[in-house]
C-alpha cells in the first residue's frame, strides 16, 4: 500500500491541524449493508475557518475539502469513511499559515469500531429496476444540501402527502423508527427519496428529501429538523448510504399504481 507521502496532490510538509476526537467518538462511521471485509482509509482534509468540513461541489483540492489518498480497496467502506470525515471537526491553531492548514486521518472501518448501516428502502429499489441498477453503475460526484426543495413544514404535511402520492413507494425498514418513500423517473433517470421520523411528536420531527440525478451525477438534499443539533446531524447521515447501498429484495411484489 502507498504512503500518504507518495499519493498525487497531498500537500508537502506536516499537517497543522488535526481531528476533535470527541466528535469523532461521538459521530462514528456508519459501517456499509452487505460488506463483509475491513479495512483501513486515510482521508486527508482541508477544513474551513470554522474547522468544518463541506459536502464537496468540484475536485478541486481547497477551503472545506477532503479526499481519501489510502483506500482500503473496498468502496463502500471508502466512501463511509471519507462521509464521517466530512462530518467530523477539526481543530487548527490560530495564525497557521495556509499551507499547513490540513489534516490526515486514518480510519479503521470495521463493525468493531463502526456504527451499524442506517437502513436503506430495499423494498423501493426492487419496484425500479433501472434505478437499481444506475445505482450500481454510476458514481456520484457531487452533493449539494438545499433545504429549499423540502417543502413541508410539518411531519404532519409530508407523512399525509406522500402516502396519498401514487408516485411513491413506501418502505419501513426491520430496524424501526423510520419511514422512506421513494420514487424513479426513468425520464430525467432521477430518484427521490423521503425520510421522515417522528418517534417523540412534535418535539422530535425529522423530515429528509434525498434527491439524485444519475445523468449529471449529483446528490441534492434538504432537510427540515425539529429536534436537537446532534439529532439532526445524526439524522442528516442518512444522505450518505442513500444512493448507493441498495440491496434488491426479490420478494416484494411491484404494488398497484407503481412506477417502474
């Protein structure tokens, strides 16, 4: 396996900033569905001034970036890895110069010191299978978050619109807790998926819109939160696995109205 030193576009020198390990322990990897290896990944970050890190909008190495310059030749667990990374903080001295202003994590991606999978809509993918099988085939390049495309205001205005909506198939997944509708334009080769979650009422109301376009390659989601800061972020992480990590389930049954 290659040295960091010896990957393409890492910067030159030591890095001045490192990892907040609480955040870290507190924002674990999501170890992917139907992986049965480990592995090891170094991610190389730029954060911000804030210490953050945004969801990537070009390949370009800068401000609020990273990429992972060791894969652990498995991507699922490549790309769990370098999604908490984007989600960690980070901490950089105070007048650090701009080129040392970077990071380098290694992160050992293994059930032992993962979080499990957050579910993903099995029974929806196998309604589409052209959706299935774009997300197997196409990599997606850029995420956008836009809360703007979310336009409920309530848990209550999303739940009732989606399940009178004939465009969309409901899951539940095993784990409980949640609730997702999905749907596919084989048009405009585009998915939607909702999220909802409402396990304390009012005070707990969480609905996520992930939307992915298959042609130009881009994620977009947004999300309305009633909830904690931690909760939403937690919540948030589903974004992550939303478009990839899809298992066909065989024994559902294409349901009347559905859209293939």
């Amino acid at each position: 396996m290659a040295s960091v030193a010896e990957e393409p576009g890492v910067p030159e020198g030591s890095p001045g900033c490192m990892v907040d390990e609480a955040t870290r322990q507190e924002q674990l990897p999501f170890y992917p569905p139907d992986v049965d290896v480990t592995g090891k990944v170094t991610v190389v970050v730029w954060p911000d001034k804030t210490g953050m890190v945004n969801p990537p909008t070009s390949s370009d190495q800068s401000e609020g970036h990273a990429r992972i310059v060791v894969s652990s030749r498995n991507r699922p667990l490549d790309r769990a890895a370098l999604d908490a990374a984007r989600g960690w903080h980070y901490q950089c001295p105070d007048g650090l110069a701009d080129h040392r202003r970077w990071a380098r994590v290694e992160i050992d991606m293994s059930p032992a010191t993962t979080r499990p999978a957050r579910p993903s809509p099995k029974a929806a993918i196998d309604y589409f299978p052209e959706w299935s099988q774009a997300a197997k085939d196409v990599r997606i390049e850029t995420t956008v978050r836009d809360d703007t495309i979310v336009p409920y205001a309530s848990y209550a205005d999303a739940s009732a619109d989606l399940k009178a909506d004939a465009r969309y198939v409901r899951s539940e997944p095993a784990s409980g807790g949640f609730a997702s509708y999905s749907s596919w334009n084989a048009g405009t080769r585009t998915s939607e998926t909702w999220w909802l979650r409402n396990d304390q009422g009012a005070a707990r109301a969480l609905v996520l819109l992930v939307r992915v376009d298959y042609e130009t390659r881009q994620l977009t989601y947004g999300l309305n939160c009633k909830a904690s800061e931690k909760d939403c972020k937690d919540f948030a992480g589903i974004v992550a696995l939303t478009p990839v990590n899809f298992a066909v389930d065989r024994r559902s049954a294409t349901p009347p109205g559905a859209t293939r």
